[in-house]
C-alpha cells in the first residue's frame, strides 16, 4: 500500500481499494466496472496525502495538536480545528505530486471543467457515512485551480464537524486518511437522490427526489424537491408529489455555483417523466444488486443522458424489533364471516356479546367479543372487560378504535353488518391487523408471536415533545412505559361516563362529593404515572346523545345532529353547576401539588369563550395567571382567530383533528356513505393547521395535536417540518411517532447544516 502512485484512473478503482481511494473513489470505481454510467474521473490517493504529511513535516505537528481534545467543548474544537487547518495549507505541496496532479488534469481534456471531491478512508461504510464532513469545489477550470481545490480538501479532513464525528464515531485522527476525487462536473438540467429501499423500514419501495439545475439544491434543501415513489415489485410509480421549486444551483463562470430564481413556467412543471423515473429506478437496482445492501444514490440528467454520481449505503434502515411485529392471522383454516378495517392490533377469540345500547352493556362477560353499531364512551366499561370489539359503522379515527388502541384491545370496525350477521353466543376469531372476523376459533400461524402490540420504552430523544393520548386510569402504567414526554389529552368523559350517571344526578341528588372524588382519584391516577412531566386535562366534551342513556340523562334535549350541539365548553358555560364539579376536582389537584397540571377547553370557537371560562375559574378560587389554561384547536374558527387566543390569555393550543378535519370538510367520520371523504390532509385542513402552528410560535405559545392525525408519522413529520413543538398520540404509537419525528428533525438539522456550512454540494460533485 505504501507503494500505491499519488493517482489512480476510476478504471483501476475497484471497492476493495477504500485504503488508498476512500469512500467515494472505491463506490464510483466500482460502479464504472459494473456498466453503471459513471463520469470520467481520476483520484489523488490517500498514499498522496500521506506523503505530502510526511515530506513537508507536519504529521507529528498535525497531531499534537488533536491529541486530548475534548470535542465537546466547542471553543477548544474550533480552535484546534483552526490551527490544523492552517497548518495544511501553511505549506506547498512537494512538486513532484502536483506535476502527477496536473498531468492527470491534463488527460481529462482540454478545458475540462471538474468537480474536485473529498473523498476520506472512513466514510462511506456501512455503519458510518461521514457524509458532508469534509469539502467540495464545484466548477473548477485549470490545473492551479485544481491543485487549490485539492489542498484545500485535505484541509477539511481535518475541519471542527469532521473532527467531532470521527470522535464520536470512535474512529482515531491518525488511521483516518484523505483521497480527492477529481471528476467531469455534469452540467445537469435536473438532479436529485434516490434510495433504493425504503429508508427506514426497507421496504421494496424507490423513493426519488429530484429538481432543476444541480443536485446540490436538493441536498442543501434551497428547494423542495418532487418526490417520486416507485414499487419495485408493481414495476410502477405510485406516489408523486409534485414541488413549488423556487430556485436552482447552476455554475458560475469559471469558478464555484450560483443560486438563480426559476422561470414561473418550470417552478410548478414536473421534473422527471415516468420513463426517467423508471430508468432511475433500474439504474438503482443494479447498484442495490450488486452491493447486496440497499443504496443510497446521487443522480444527475443532461437531456436523454442519465448520470449516476454517487452510491453508498443506506445506514438507516432498522430491522423491525419483536414488539413491532404484527401477529399472523392464522393458518387459514377458518371460514371468513365479515371484514371490515383492522382498527387495533392483535389476535383474539371469544364469545360475540351484541349490545344495541348501553343498557345491554351490563350483559357483556370478561372475555367477551364485543359487537356494537357503534361504541359510545358510555360502553367503556363494558369495553374494558372484553377480549375484542367488532362494528357495523366507524373507521381508524372512531370511538371504539380510539379506545380499542388504548386498552391494547385487538378491534375491527366498519364492517357494515355484524350485528345482523353476527348471533349472541356465537365463537369468533378477530383480526384486528387485517380487518377480519372468522368463524370459531382460528389457530395461529405462529404462536410465540404476542397477540397485541405491546408498548416499549422510547429511547430516542428529540426536540419535539412526544406524548401520549389516555381515556383510562388503568392505561395510566403502560402509556408512561411508552416513554412518553406527558400526556397530551386526558379525556375525563370516560372517566364520567363509566359512572353511568349525569353530573345533574349528583347535584341532583346531593352526591357531589362522590363526583369530585371519583374524578380526583382517576386523574391522579394517571398523574402520579408521569411524575414531572405535563398532563394537559380536557374537560368534558360529551354531546347529549351519550348522557341521554345515563341515570340523570332523562331531560337531555333531543338534538338532530349532537356532534354540532351541546357539547364541550359550551355544556359547560350553559350549565355551570357542572362546570364547577369538574373545577373542584381541579382545584384539589393543584392544592395537592400537581403542578403539572394543565387544562384544556374543548369546541372553543371564539375567545369571550375561554375568557368566560377563565373568569369562571377566578371566581371559584382558582389562581388562573399562575396555572396553565389552554385550549383545542378543533373548530375552523379557532384556528383562524388563534392571535386573538393568543392575545386572551392562553398558554397553549391543541389540534383536535379528528373534529377539526370533519368541521372544515362537512364529514362525519363515523357515517359509512361519507367515511372515505374524511381527509386529514385536506389542503384547507393543513392550511388552518399552519397558520394556527406559525402564529403561536411567533408568539411564545406551545402547539401541539392531540387528534388521530398525530399519530400518524407522515402527518407527524410533516407538522415537525412547520414547527409544531409537540405531539400527542395513541398508545400504541408513540414509539413509531417519537422515530418519526426524530429522522425529520435530524434532516431538517442536517438540511440547515449543508445550507450554512459552505460544503452544500459535498454529496454530489
């Protein structure tokens, strides 16, 4: 290896030369034996760099000065980094090595315009990229210009960034060298990335981003990308997202890149045709293929020519844990009865129990299956003693999915017919993961796998607080075992409704104290399960439907349309005797010490609502300057009028998406003929939510959701993306939300990174 020449061409390169190449010269080598369409290329060897160490003098210089850093403290980095860069370039490399430099240069064609590239022997590997750590030059024309790009590429080996990672990654400063890949720059019309697998769950899925000018714009995030999405086994596109694309890096002159607007006529034009796509995806396959691990690629296109720049592996593709895994259905052995839409996961047998109201509640045994039209909360009881619960009506953002999930309870909802096709007594075997009702008891495929998801720890950490969504005390101990940052909606209906009574049958009948007791004790529950953290309370958001089946629900008006009616802090207002039952158990809660307690009003539609409530709350002795008031943010109004929220007091705002999204759109998530109306990414939708989210950022006040859309982890990373500062989800997907959001904040970090750090091209060119 000592003997390795100061230059290899790309034909001489092959992946087992990653000593003398680095990361990138071994992948592009590589590729351009394959037949993979590689640029013209040549590399100055680590054994260059190291020659250059040690004929000019510096190497034990060099590493005095990294040896015993401490990388954590900044000033000592940067420093230290400072000093080692300079003394790179402090000296001229020796002549013989720019004569082998120059003369290569030369072979590449008069006027050869390059990209001169990092290329460092510990990166690019399986378990550690490196990437973007050390420097690139764009648009570099003549040999003294190349020599310049070069030294100075060898300098960043050594720059604060590449220092701090090599340590983390536990890599030694001396056994790291530096390679410089010197390639034909492609003047390409459109570039992008592509993964090869799904990044994160591996899935046989290319996901490909691409537009105008050169690739950097892509990975320096100065645009947004379309984003393609292509299924290896349907050999089909079946996702496009086409991108607003503002501006575009393009050379300038004869040295470095600039950024230029985009005409009107291309920003909103799509960039990749579904012939480019696939050929991409091809090209992709063949790298994937070849290196027997998905890949991560960089691309570039000049008219009817594809370019392939870049190939290494995706490090962040994670093998689904064992808590993770859905259980099997069976071993098909048993007669299909209805289907419907797997709503919780899980597996269960047992005998079908048919409830038309929640007077035959009391019917249902431990054990039972549950068989409803629709579940109200006033059912929970029922709902915690069963093995499994089956609807005729209802869809993911339901009542009896919601609370399915919660209780860890497997669930299948929408099925249209099971409680005429269904008969009391009756064994089934429901699948809550596929959506499917069996007749008797079905034998699983695979008996060691859990029948329900169970929640894990979440070890990752990230900025956007994550939290969790609870109904019930005894959920309390496996919602904090998520790892959850606090609970983010605390329904307290179910806490009320278990009771089967009205709170005007307490006052009614002079058992206040019994209420405020039982509300007081089922919330400290779940408090002392997150001691420390923030536990945001609603109060009671029952329409009148649901009362109206409870002892004291006798004289609950008849309305035509509850979830538009009598409801929420309007309930509340109208009939403040409740009101202040609930404020009492409140007030107890506070005086106990739980600070971290906070209060959030439902259905607020204007701010004189909230500071009604608020007076309310004074006049009944609670300290509302110095306890912490917020409220939902589920009716289009509130959105909309968010500053003058903002302005009355609040400390923070909560999406309620699952009303919110049916208000904004007219749908009722629970009717049948209207469910696949419901669209939480509704543009109207998403715009109420972005104006809401900017708007109490700007203003110092906490946002967050709370509704079905916040566990899911696209809408997550998207709402991580407009600056939410936290999220609340159901039980069973707070790990996969916290993940979400993790991988999106560290993007955003890395976008923000490449877009300031004057390296925005490393992974391209």
């Amino acid at each position: 290896m000592k003997d390795a020449p100061n230059i290899l061409w790309l034909e001489e390169i092959r992946k087992n030369d990653l000593p003398s190449v680095g990361g990138k010269g071994a992948s592009l080598g590589e590729m351009s034996s394959i037949g993979l369409p590689v640029p013209k290329a040549y590399v100055v060897t680590a054994q260059a760099f190291r020659r250059f160490l040690v004929e000019t003098g510096l190497e034990e210089s060099l590493y005095s000065i990294l040896e015993g850093l401490d990388v954590d403290d900044n000033s000592a980095l940067e420093s230290a980094a400072a000093k080692a860069q300079d003394l790179i370039m402090s000296v001229p490399i020796p002549d013989h090595m720019i004569a082998d430099i120059k003369s290569a240069y030369a072979r590449m064609g008069e006027g050869s315009v390059v990209a001169v590239r990092s290329s460092a022997t510990a990166e690019d590997l399986p378990d550690a990229s490196f990437a973007g750590q050390q420097e690139t030059f764009l648009n570099i024309l003549g040999e003294d210009d190349v020599i310049e790009a070069v030294q100075k590429c060898w300098a960043s080996l050594y720059g604060a960034r590449a220092v701090y990672y090599r340590s983390k990654q536990g890599f030694d400063d001396r056994s790291v060298n530096i390679a410089v890949v010197i390639q034909q720059l492609i003047f390409s019309e459109k570039a992008g990335v592509l993964f090869t697998s799904h990044p994160v769950t591996g899935e046989s899925l290319t996901i490909i981003e691409g537009s105008w000018g050169l690739g950097e714009a892509v990975v320096s995030g100065s645009v947004s990308p379309d984003n393609y999405v292509f299924d290896q086994s349907k050999q089909k596109v079946v996702d496009t997202i086409i991108a607003s694309k503002e501006t575009e890096i393009i050379p300038d002159g004869r040295k470095g890149t600039k950024e230029v607007p985009i005409s009107e006529k291309r920003k909103n034009a799509r960039v990749l045709s579904e012939k480019e796509i696939g050929r991409l995806a091809a090209l992709g396959k063949l790298s994937e293929d070849h290196y027997g691990t998905p890949q991560d690629i960089e691309w570039g296109i000049v008219g009817d020519d594809v370019y392939i720049l870049q190939s290494r592996p995706i490090t962040t593709i994670k093998p689904a844990s064992s808590s993770q895994k859905k259980a099997d259905a069976s071993t098909g052995s048993g007669k299909i009865l209805i289907e419907g839409q797997g709503a919780s996961p899980g597996i269960a047998t047992g005998r079908v129990a048919i409830i038309q109201s929640v007077k035959d509640s009391g019917s249902v045994k431990e054990g039972d299956i549950l068989v409803a039209k629709m579940t109200n909360p006033d059912m929970v009881p029922a709902m915690r003693r069963v093995k499994g619960i089956i609807t005729d009506e209802g869809g993911m953002t339901c009542h009896a999915a919601i609370v399915s999930r919660e209780l860890g309870t497997p669930a299948v909802v929408g099925t249209k017919k099971a409680t005429s096709t269904l008969k009391d007594g009756q064994i089934v075997t429901i699948d809550g993961d596929k959506g499917i009702v069996y007749e008797g008891e079905v034998q699983k495929a695979h008996e060691d796998t859990p029948t329900v998801v169970q929640a894990g720890s979440a070890p990752i950490v990230t900025a956007t607080l994550v939290k969790v969504n609870v109904s019930l005390p005894e959920a309390a101990q496996r919602a904090a075992a998520t790892g959850a940052d606090g609970v983010g909606l605390l329904r307290i209906e179910h806490l009320i409704l278990g009771l089967n009574r009205t709170p005007q049958w307490f006052i009614a009948n002079n058992k206040e104290e019994e209420f405020i007791a039982e509300l007081y004790e089922g919330i400290k529950t779940i408090l002392d399960a997150f001691p420390g953290k923030p536990v945001w309370v609603r109060t009671l958001d029952a329409p009148t439907d649901e009362f109206r089946n409870m002892e004291g629900g006798e004289d609950e008006p008849i309305e035509h349309n509850p979830m538009l009616g009598w409801r929420g802090i309007r309930r509340d207002l109208g009939a403040p005797e409740q009101f202040r039952l609930q404020i009492e158990a409140f007030k107890r809660l506070w005086k106990s010490g739980y600070e971290n307690l906070g209060l959030m009003f439902p259905l607020v539609n204007h701010p004189r609502e909230f500071i009604q409530a608020k007076e309310l709350l004074r006049g009944w002795g609670v300290p509302v300057e110095s306890v912490t008031l917020g409220i939902m943010v589920e009716v289009p109004s509130s959105a909309i009028m968010i500053d003058e929220f903002i302005q009355a007091g609040i400390k923070f705002a909560s999406f309620g998406t699952n009303d919110l999204v049916q208000y904004t759109l007219a749908v009722d998530r629970n009717n049948e003929h209207v469910a696949s109306m419901y669209e939480p990414t509704h543009p109207a939708v998403l715009r109420l939510i972005d104006y809401a989210i900017r708007r109490c950022r700007a203003a110092g006040v906490e946002c967050s959701i709370c509704g079905q859309a916040g566990s899911d982890p696209k809408m997550v990373a998207w709402l991580v993306e407009h600056g939410i500062r936290s999220v609340s989800a159901n039980i069973d997907a707070v790990q996969a939300i916290r993940e979400a959001a993790a991988r999106t904040e560290k993007r955003m970090v890395l976008d923000m990174a490449f877009s300031k750090g004057g390296n925005e091209g490393e992974r391209f060119f």
